[in-house]
C-alpha cells in the first residue's frame, strides 16, 4: 500500500463515519500521510483527526478511535495505533512492502505520478508583469495547475489574457485572480541557454533574487541543476547497461547481492581503478557514492523523497510555487545517487532478482526527476 492509496483509505475511513453518523463533518479533499513523528510507529501516520475535530465537536482521541474500527479492516493494514493527542500510526501487513508498492505505482503512472484532482475545475488567471522572470514562473505554474485538473490563464498588466493552458486548448478566459510578482531577474539569463536559464529563475523562491551567473552550468557537485539532470542521465545510462547485461527492471525485493559485503576493497581503490563502479560513459568523480555495503538503507533513503512527490506537487500547484519542485527535484536527485553505484553487477557477479528489483527503484526515481523537469520546462537528458 503506497501512501496515496493510504490516503484514499483513511478518507473513505471518514465518508463512512459521517455516512454512519458518527461524524458531522465535510469530508477534505485530501488527507495527508507522512512517516511517524516523534512517539509514533509504525510505517505511516496522519493527523487527519487533529484536523476534524473542532468540526466534530469531539477530542481528537475521540475522533481517532471512531476511524480506528474502519481502518483496522482495510486490506493491507496490520495494526492502527493512536498516540499523542489523536494521530493515527499504520503498521501494514507482513507481505506488504510499501517501497515496492511504491514503485509498481510510478512505473504504472510514469511521469503522470503525483498527478490529481486538487484543483479540479478552478480556472485561474495569472497576473504578471512584463519581465522575463514572471514569464518563466507564470509558464511553469500553468503546467503545475494542469496536473491537478486545474487550468490558468496569463494576463499581463494592462494587457489580454492568454491561454496557457499546458495541452489544451486557446481560449480566453478569466478566473480566480492570482498576482504573480517574483523578484525580478538583475539581468538577462538568455546567455546561460534555455534549460540552465529557466533553473536560475525558478528555483530560488519568489521572494529571493535570482542568480544570473556561470554557476549554472558547472558540471559539479555544487550546482544543484547538474546533480538533478546527472542523475537522471546516470539512471538512464544504468537502464543501457543493464540491457547489455540481459536483464531488465522489475519490482521485487532488494535483497542482498555477493557484491554488497565485497565492495569495500574496491572502494579503497582511486576511481579509475575501478570502472565497474561507474555508469557507463558518465564520470563525476566528484559525485562518486559513499559505501556501498548498505544499500538497503540508500533504498531506505529514497522511499520519502519519492512517496512526498504528490504532495510537492499538489503544494506546488496551490502555492502557485515551482520552486517547491525544483527544490525537491533535488532532494530526490541527491537521495538516489548514493544508491545507483550498487544497480548494476560488479564484476563477475550475476545479475539477479535483487539487481532487478534495484533497477525498478532508480528507473522510479528517474520517472519522478524527468516528470518534474519537463513540468518546469527543462530538458532531461539521456545522456550528459
């Protein structure tokens, strides 16, 4: 069970409540589910109670208990256990793996993953100024809007209003008024080239003053484009190696590989010594992964930065926000490449069930990153 599909359960845990009558509340939209705060267990929480119920009229607690029955019943949930003031804590069954889930969800979806209904039938129409900042912003956000069912218009300052309805069709047409007034850019960003210009104006946030600067097009570890779009290019690259060696992505258990507990050694080695370590015709010494003997725990990494890619995106399309992205374009980016040096066989070793199973990861990973990317307008390459 993935927490989208966690979601959807504690939601129709609460329309059956107030169906019932225990509850006398509107049902949200959306419930949030997260990893266990301090005091909690398990592998979910929420504190959708919390949020009910002054509305019910009753203690969170009190709330709590009345959707504990339902949950408890739902398919795939072990255990509910309230804490604190009124969260509730998921432990889900023994023979379900919310990692795998996860991925098996993002290889269905592919790069519609974190798409919803958020906005469902709002048409906005977006105020901006002549500047090529608000441009870039107001463009990105029309794409944003788009994946939550929502749809925006542009409309500059004493001028029309254009559709810029990602995939749709023109039309004018006014809605909720939204002022779109970032910090201007200090000078022209065309000179950095498209990709590297639009990443310098939308991923500080509105308020902040963008960077014009070389900076952007650094092949290191410091410039945070190049470690989104070198990890994509790296699990791009794992998915070419791993065809040459006759095997191919598929969800399952990480497991453990003989290669896992004999890479040390190896690690001790400079990296030129060691080229099975390194994704076909990508060198970064700089990005080199740390050791490889756990790569359970670097999977471990990339199950919230994946799982919170819903949420980010709802967040972005409400906020208005395609820095929220870009921002955590980079965390997942930063999660995944520690873990992308123990894809592929070493040496001679055989590729196996849980090589398979690691490749499904990182293509999911990769999914997420090349989403997100084209969302803000930027090429994800496959090859860097």
């Amino acid at each position: 069970m993935t927490p989208v599909e966690l979601s959807r359960t504690v939601l129709h845990a609460v329309r059956c409540a107030v169906d019932e009558g225990q509850l006398s509340v509107v049902v949200p939209e959306r419930v949030v589910v997260s990893e266990p705060g301090a005091g909690g267990c398990g592998e979910y929480a929420t504190n959708v109670a919390l949020q009910l119920a002054r509305a019910a009229g009753k203690p969170p607690r009190t709330v709590a208990e009345i959707l504990r029955p339902r949950l408890i019943a739902a398919d795939g949930i072990e255990d509910v256990v309230v804490t604190g003031p009124g969260f509730l804590n998921f432990r889900l069954g023994q023979e379900v793996d919310p990692l795998q889930d996860l991925v098996r969800e993002i290889r269905a979806q592919g790069q519609r993953y974190g798409h919803g209904d958020a906005l469902a039938g709002q048409v906005l129409t977006l105020r901006v100024p002549y500047e090529v900042r608000a441009e870039v912003v107001a463009d990105a956000v029309v794409r944003i809007v788009a994946t939550q069912g929502g749809r925006a218009t542009v409309e500059h300052r004493g001028g029309r209003a254009t559709v810029q309805h990602h995939g749709g069709r023109a039309a004018v047409e006014h809605g909720e008024l939204v002022d779109l007034r970032p910090v201007p850019a200090p000078e022209d960003p065309a000179p950095l080239g498209p990709d590297a210009a639009r990443w310098a104006l939308l991923h500080p946030a509105p308020h902040d003053r963008p960077r014009i600067t070389a900076d952007h097009l650094v092949q290191r570890e410091g410039n945070p484009l190049f470690r989104v779009r070198y990890a994509h290019a790296r699990v791009r690259s794992l998915g070419r190696g791993a065809a040459r060696l006759g095997f191919a992505a598929e969800p399952g258990p990480l497991g453990a590989t003989g290669a896992d507990t004999a890479v040390t050694p190896a690690l001790q080695a400079p990296a030129s010594q060691v080229p099975a370590l390194q994704a076909p015709a990508l060198q970064a010494p700089a990005l080199q992964a740390p050791a490889l003997q756990a790569p359970a725990l670097q999977a471990a990494a990339l199950h919230t930065p994946l799982s919170d890619y819903p949420r980010i995106l709802t967040a972005a399309a409400t906020h208005r926000a395609p820095d929220r992205l870009a921002r955590h374009l980079v965390t997942v980016a930063d999660a995944v490449l520690p873990f992308l040096t123990c894809v592929l066989p070493i040496g001679e070793e055989k590729p196996s069930a849980a090589h398979r199973a690691r490749l499904a990861l990182a293509e999911a990973a990769g999914t997420v990153l090349a989403g997100g990317l084209s969302l803000l307008g930027i090429d994800a390459p496959e090859h860097l």
